[in-house]
C-alpha cells in the first residue's frame, strides 16, 4: 500500500531519516523544509515540506492551482523560494545551481523542441549543453532513443513528432546526463496505453537503479502503480500528519461482482451492511468498509455463504482515495 508523507520524513529503516535527526542533509534525494513562495499577494506555495529518498518514487498530488507547478519549478532551481531550504542531493538549488543541475533531471509538462532538428541530434546537442563530449554524447542519444522507443523517429525532425512522442523525447532529454534525482510533471500526458505501461516500468527501473523521482500527475491511477509514496499539497502547503491519519482510516468504496446480485445483496445485508448503504454500479454492488482487514473479514463470509464472488477490490486506488477524502476536508 502506497504511503501518503507530510513534513519532512522518510520510510522506516532509511539513512537519510538519521541524516535529517543530526542536522545533516541526505546525501542523495530531496528534502523539502517549509518553502514558500509568492508572486506579489497571490502565496502560491505557503508551506511545503517533504522528503524523497534514493530508490524511490513519491508521487505530488493537488487539486489545480495547489502549488504543485511552482513547488517544482523551485526544486529544478528555476524559482528562488521566498523561505524555507531545499536540498537536491545535498545541494541547495539557489546557493550551488550547477551542482544542482548537475545532479538533476527535469521534464516539464510541455518542453519546446528545435524544430528544424533530428530526434538524435536533439539528444546529442542537450548532451552537449551538459559538457558531454561528442562521442559520448552521440552514444547516449543512441542508448537513450532505444530506451524511450524512439529509433524509427531517430533521424527525422521533432515537428512531425505528435504530443506523445514528443514526451518521451522529453524524458530522454531529463535522462541525457544520468542525473541522481528527476523531476516528471506529467509524464503521462499524451502517451497511448502502451507507451503509459512502458513508462511505468521505466520509471520502476530507474528507481532500482538508485535514483529518486518525484512524479506529478493528475492521472492518479498512473501513480498508484509506480509510486512507492505520495506528498498531498494544497493551497501551497503539505497535508499535516493529522490530515493523512484520518485519511488512511476513513472508509474506501469497495466493488463487489456475483453472478448472482440479489444473493448478494442479501448476504451482505445478512452481514450487517445496511441495505441503503449498498449502491448498484451497472453489474457490481459498492459498499464503504473502513479497512482491507474489514474488506477480507467480508470477503471470507461472503464466501462462507456460498456467495460466487468474481470481483472483490476497491472502487478507487490509494491515491484517489487520499485525494478525494483530503480535498473534501477542504474549506469550500
């Protein structure tokens, strides 16, 4: 299950949690400590605070205009923060920018291209721009335009590109100078089924291979199967630990499918579920349980009852269902 951060924190067993107890910095990764950041009275981040750690994934999630595109622009050291420290591994990104993009790759949600030229070329030139030399930079265009399944499009000019290829042209050019930490503001945009599926795994790879990705998108179930975590942020601040606690104990909507639904209906109720609490989605009952304990406690008598279940998961993955129940806690 997909843990939701806030503050500054870092899974159980990682160095960088006694990194940040003594004072010091985590070698690698992000560390995020109350950034804020205004453009004249409109406070676009006000408080955000987090940690990513080498070897994962953590997911940014918000509603629209939550602060997300400003958080990250500060993180890739394209915005100066009005308070707070950031830290790319171990390097703050006002004070020591070079070291910074030295170390980080960043993919926006739309990157312009050179119209006028090839894919590789493109590679290469980025390469170039990161003090690559020429042999070494035509080779890492060539392993790069492989990875991200660009070699029919190698030669040819990045106008005739459409959006989805034009991500993962994007992503290749984040990933030119084999940066530590990467910043992805929705890699998914554009991409077919397939090339989303790729992504996913390339993402996971990237992680095993030691490096620490922050991925903001709004297709949440994209996230759920690549993130190992999630930072929840809106109006420009990070959601408290009081706020994440009551979200991972509120009640989920869970899909039931029988082939039987009037057996089921009854069976549930017979399981103390109240019979207007039950919803009918096309083939499926929904019901709300509070925990997948609950969830396997239900399944188990249902089964016990000689109910034939074919479908028993939660309507929504862990970082919808943060997103919804954290959003409708909101001031309206």
């Amino acid at each position: 299950m997909l843990r939701l951060m806030t503050s500054v924190e870092a899974a159980p067993g990682d160095s960088a949690h006694s990194d940040l107890a003594s004072g010091v910095p985590a070698p690698n990764g992000i560390l995020v400590e109350h950034v804020g950041r205004s453009f004249g009275a409109v406070h676009a981040v006000r408080d955000a605070s987090f940690i990513a750690t080498p070897g994962t994934v953590t997911g940014l999630i918000g509603p629209n205009g939550s602060g997300k595109t400003t958080l990250m622009l500060m993180l890739a050291s394209l915005l100066i923060p009005d308070a707070g420290s950031i830290r790319i591994s171990g390097h703050d990104p006002v004070t020591e920018t070079a070291a910074v993009r030295s170390r980080l790759g960043w993919m926006p949600d739309v990157l312009g291209s050179w119209s006028s030229l090839s894919v590789r070329d493109t590679l290469i030139f980025t390469a170039r721009m990161y003090a690559i030399d020429k042999a070494a930079a035509a080779t890492r265009a060539a392993e790069l335009i492989t990875l991200v399944d660009l070699p029919e499009l190698a030669d040819s000019p990045t106008r005739v590109l459409s959006r989805g290829q034009k991500q993962r042209l994007s992503l290749a050019r984040a990933l030119v100078h084999e940066p530590d930490v990467l910043l992805l503001d929705e890699p998914a945009s554009g991409l077919d089924p397939v090339a989303r599926a790729d992504l996913r795994l390339l993402v996971r790879r990237l992680a095993s291979e030691g490096k620490t990705l922050l991925v903001s998108s709004h297709v949440l179930s994209e996230l759920d199967e690549m993130a190992d975590g999630a930072v929840y942020i809106s109006r420009g601040v990070t959601a408290s630990a009081e706020a994440l606690a009551r979200s991972r104990a509120s009640a989920r909507p869970w899909r039931i499918r029988s082939s039987d639904v009037e057996a089921l209906r009854a069976a549930l109720v017979a399981c103390g579920i109240e019979e207007t609490a039950i919803a009918t989605d096309r083939t499926e009952l929904v019901v709300a349980l509070e925990s997948e304990a609950t969830a396997s406690v239900l399944l188990s008598r249902l089964v016990g009852a000689g109910v034939a279940i074919s479908t028993f998961a939660p309507a929504v993955g862990d970082l919808e269902h943060a997103f919804i129940d954290l959003s409708s806690e909101e001031p309206k």
